[in-house]
C-alpha cells in the first residue's frame, strides 16, 4: 500500500511539473520585424497606432522592443521587435486586415523586414 502510493505521488509531481515545462500554446504566431528608423517623428505617430490597432485590437504581446540591436552578421538596421499572438493566422489575419491602415504611417519612416512564424513544436 505504501508502494503504491509513493509511486502515485512521484506520478503526480512528475505530470505537474511536465506539464508546466510544456508550452500551452505550441502554435503561437510571432511577428519578427528588423530594420531601421528613417524618420523619427513619424514612427513616434506609427508606434502609437500599432498600439491601438494590433496590440489591443488584434490581441498580439509584444515581447521585445530593441532600438540598439546588436547586428552580427546580416543588412538590418539596429531597430527589432518581436511579438506574440494566439496563432500564425491571427497574424496574417491581422496583417491583411486592420494592420493594412497603418503601412502608409510606416512607409518613410521605418525600413524593415516583417516575417510571420509559427511555433509549431
């Protein structure tokens, strides 16, 4: 009987702490964007929309924000930002839908790249 119960307790811290290690959401979909800053002042305006439009209105969480990335090797600028959402096509959802309004804010003042990826493991 003692047996049987220290093997169901080791069993039940062993799925507790598995199943904390374990993602809950293996499909996340991040925006990795880089680049550089051309226009100051009109990024501060395209910034404050993104706010609005895609971190409260499409759901996303921004991880990281970098105005001094460290460049080690490739042709980005030192400006990088790394966002989450609930999925890649909550991404693209969003990128083809309320984010399309502020690329005319964007254009001018920031040069980048805008890649959508999915965490699928």
């Amino acid at each position: 009987m003692k047996k049987t119960i220290l093997i169901g307790l080791i069993a039940g811290i062993a799925g507790l702490a598995i199943g904390y290690k374990v993602p809950k959401d293996k499909n996340a979909g991040y925006v990795m964007i880089s680049g550089r800053i051309t226009n100051p002042e009109q990024a501060g305006k395209y910034f404050e929309a993104v706010n609005d439009v895609v971190v409260k209105g499409c759901g996303a969480k921004t991880l990281s924000v970098d105005f001094e990335t460290d460049v080690r090797e490739g042709y980005d600028g030192p400006f990088s930002v790394l966002s989450k959402f609930p999925s890649k096509q909550a991404v693209i959802d969003c990128y083809e839908g309320p984010y399309q309004e502020l690329i005319p804010l964007r254009k001018g003042a920031i040069d980048m790249n805008f890649r959508i990826v999915e965490r699928n493991r």
